[in-house]
C-alpha cells in the first residue's frame, strides 16, 4: 500500500497534464483563428484590386469612347511636345492617352492616338 502523500502528486500531475493540453488546445485554435482572418484579409485584398482594376477598364473605354481620335506614327526626329503642336494637343494628354511612362522615349514606328476636339 502506498502512502498518503504519494498519491497526491500523481493526482497534481494529472492535474498539470490536463491544464497544459488545455493551453496547447487554446493555442492551436487561436493560432487556426489567425489564420482564418489573414486568409479572409487577403482574400478582401484580392477582390478590392480586381473590382478596382474593373472599374479603371470602364473608366477606361469610357474615356475611349467619349475621346475622338486620329492616329500618328512617329518617324525619326519626333518628339512627343512636337507631334503635340503639330496636332495642337499637348504631350501630357497624348502620354496619358498612349499610356507613355516617359514621353522623352519615343520611337520610330510607334504608332500613337492623338485626341481630336
């Protein structure tokens, strides 16, 4: 027969055992709750930037639309400010139209919509 007293770290023990998976079972189902919402911000993310880039395509051809236009292709010697005052629209639109990052790099060949009043 076993002492009193021995008993009682046996129980403690069990007791220390059940407290700690208690803990790991919180931790993982915090952990699992984290996930979940990372995975829901990022799919929120995802679907803003696809009805973002939805709405630019209809700003887009609505601009298109409204925008009457001729076409131009660049011969050597052009400049993006020169076709400008040849056609009396500036450099800024035709870049913005033609979607030019750098209107100082043009090239031979290109050809360029030029908006038309």
């Amino acid at each position: 027969m076993q002492p009193a007293d021995s008993v009682v770290p046996d129980a403690l023990d069990e007791q220390a055992d059940e407290k700690a998976d208690e803990k790991a079972g919180q931790k993982a189902a915090h952990r699992a709750e984290r996930q979940e919402e990372r995975r829901e911000t990022r799919q929120e993310a995802r679907q803003e930037a696809r009805h973002e880039a939805r709405q630019d395509a209809r700003e887009e051809a609505r601009e298109a639309k409204a925008t009457k236009f001729e076409t131009y292709t660049v011969r050597a010697g052009d400049s993006l400010s020169g076709i400008g005052a040849r056609f009396g629209v500036s450099y800024e639109e035709i870049a913005r139209l033609n979607k030019i990052d750098d209107p100082d790099l043009i090239f031979p060949g290109q050809v360029f919509r030029i908006p038309t009043s």
